[in-house]
C-alpha cells in the first residue's frame, strides 16, 4: 500500500496562510541572445508589461504580500521601486492614467532582491532566499512560465494546498517529444486535476518519464525543502535543482500535482513568448482586429 491508498489530514502547520513567494530570474536567457546581453529576460515585454510583473500579479493575486527576487547583477528587482520623478512629470503632462499605473506596480507587493552570484542552478537560488522565508510555508514561480485564466496558477496550487497539505506543484501535460526539457511527475488521480504524485524526476530521458505531465513553475513547499536543499550536490545538467529536494521531502511530506486550469505559454523560447503575445493581443479589440487581418493576408 502507498501513502496515497490513504491521504492524510491536513496539520495545523500547513494550514497557515501564505505571503512570501520567491521568483528566480538569473538565468542568462541565452534562447533571447542578442537582447539578453544587457537586458534581463524577466525584463522582456509581453505586449506592454515585462514577464515579471506577469509572475508577481499571479502571485499578488493568491494573496502573496512579500516577495523575494533572486537575481544576478542586473536589477530586475528595482523594476518595482517607485519613481515619484516619472510619476510627477506624468502627471504635469496630464497623463494621470500613466502615472497611476507607476504607483500601482510599486505598491504591488514588498519586493526583496536577493543576488545569486553564481548560476548553480534553481534549487541554488531557492535556497539563496532561505532566511527571506524563515520557517514559512511559501511559494515558488518561475516567470518564464505564463498562465493566464480565470484564476491565478498559484491560486489554483493554493487552494489544493489548503485541502490536502503537503507540497503541491502546478502541473501540465506537455508533448511526450518536450518530456527531456522539464520536470516530469506520476502518479494516481486523487480528482480528475489532482494527482498524488509518487514519482518526479527532471528532466528525464523519454522512455524514463513516468508521464508527460510536465512541472509548469508554480509550487508551494514546506520550509523542510531548504534543509534538503542544503545536502544536494548536482543534479540533471550539473545543477542543483529543486525538483531533487521535493523528491527528498517525500519521504516525509507527501506531493501533490494540480492540473491548472490556464492557458499557459513557455515564454523561455521566442516561440512561447510570441504565442503568450498574441494572446495579449487578442483581448484588445483593436489588436485583435490587426491579428485577423493579417492572418486572412497570410
Ligand atoms: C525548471 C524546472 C523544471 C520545470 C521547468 C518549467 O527547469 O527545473 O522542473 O519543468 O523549470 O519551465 P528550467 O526550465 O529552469 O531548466
């Protein structure tokens, strides 16, 4: 018999509320070369708004106030500072709707910048933030990862977590041809979205994927995750990756995989990026119309 035969109780401990989410961006976001030489890619638009702000709003919107970006020597976190300089001149131009906008990205949430001076991987930069977190339950989302729908991803990982504890992943079935670039879990249904996951390696070889259910950068984990963080050595493609250490925690903690209900573009690749555009694009009728257009030209 496996643990989920009989799923546990939700503890008083997983039952806090979660504030603090961490965003790692120090990639060096060579699939967006030449931009990337002095542009960081968390800092690269979809339509009108860097994918930060995308992955911070998912997180503001499941109720995140503290957030810690985790990040090379290129300062994306000084994206949400305010600049009461621009607003003013906004505002004398008589361009308050622009100006509000600026006030409304700084008051977000509080956003920390943590340097991660070294690329050793995701699960490196996690555990940069591991004072930042403190002995919290809290949140990881990777912004290279857009979801859109009607409820935030890490709202969606937020309320599985609230019902069976544990740690808890966002989930997607992806191409069984994408299986060797992602983090791969398996295991039984315990709803038709929610899986009790029993098996997850990164980035597996194809006929060693126990799925194609790929993991799509939203997580929310158990504080325990940093003291398995700290015993790794290097994982798939010499790095120290996250996806080690929650298998690490399973043996205490049990894992859980969402289905998210979102359309989700992997704006790590201009492919994914373009797509989460055009869906940008889309929503606004003027666009839309340009996008039709020049498709029946097409
Ligand atoms: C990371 C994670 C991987 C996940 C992916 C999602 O990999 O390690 O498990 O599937 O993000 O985009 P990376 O793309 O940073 O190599």
């Amino acid at each position: 018999m496996s643990w989920v035969d009989s799923i546990p109780m939700v503890t008083e401990k997983e039952k806090a509320v979660i504030t603090k989410a961490i965003i790692p961006v120090a990639g060096l976001g060579t699939r967006f070369l030449p931009v990337t030489r002095t542009v960081p890619k968390a800092l690269l638009p979809v339509l009108d708004k860097p994918l930060i702000q995308y992955a911070v709003e998912d997180a503001v919107e499941a109720g995140i106030t503290d957030i810690a970006i985790i990040e090379d020597s290129r300062s994306v976190g000084s994206y949400f500072h305010s600049m009461p300089d621009l607003e003013e001149k906004l505002r004398e131009g008589g361009r308050d709707d622009s100006a509000d906008q600026m006030v409304e990205i700084s008051d977000l949430a509080r956003i920390t910048s943590i340097k991660q001076i070294e690329p050793l991987g995701l699960g490196h930069a996690i555990l940069l933030a591991r004072n930042f977190i403190d002995d919290e339950p809290f949140v990881v989302i990777l912004p290279d990862e857009i979801l859109w729908g009607e409820f935030s991803a890490t709202a969606q990982v937020l309320d599985v977590r609230d019902r069976y504890g544990g740690n808890v992943i966002a989930v997607t079935e992806t191409s069984w041809d994408d299986v060797h670039t992602k983090g791969i879990v398996g295991g039984p249904n315990v709803e038709p979205t929610v899986i009790a996951i029993d098996q997850m390696v990164e980035k597996p070889p194809r006929d060693e994927a126990p799925s194609n259910l790929a993991i799509i950068g939203r997580y929310a984990l158990g504080p325990d995750v940093f003291e398995h963080l700290s015993k790794l050595r290097q994982g798939a493609g010499g790095e120290i990756q996250l996806t080690d250490a929650i298998v690490d925690c399973m043996e205490h903690n049990n894992t859980y995989g969402v289905i998210v209900d979102s359309a989700r573009y992997d704006a790590g690749v201009p492919e994914g990026m373009f797509g989460a555009t055009l869906h940008q694009a889309a929503t606004n009728p003027a666009m839309r119309q340009m996008i039709v257009d020049f498709a029946a030209e097409l």
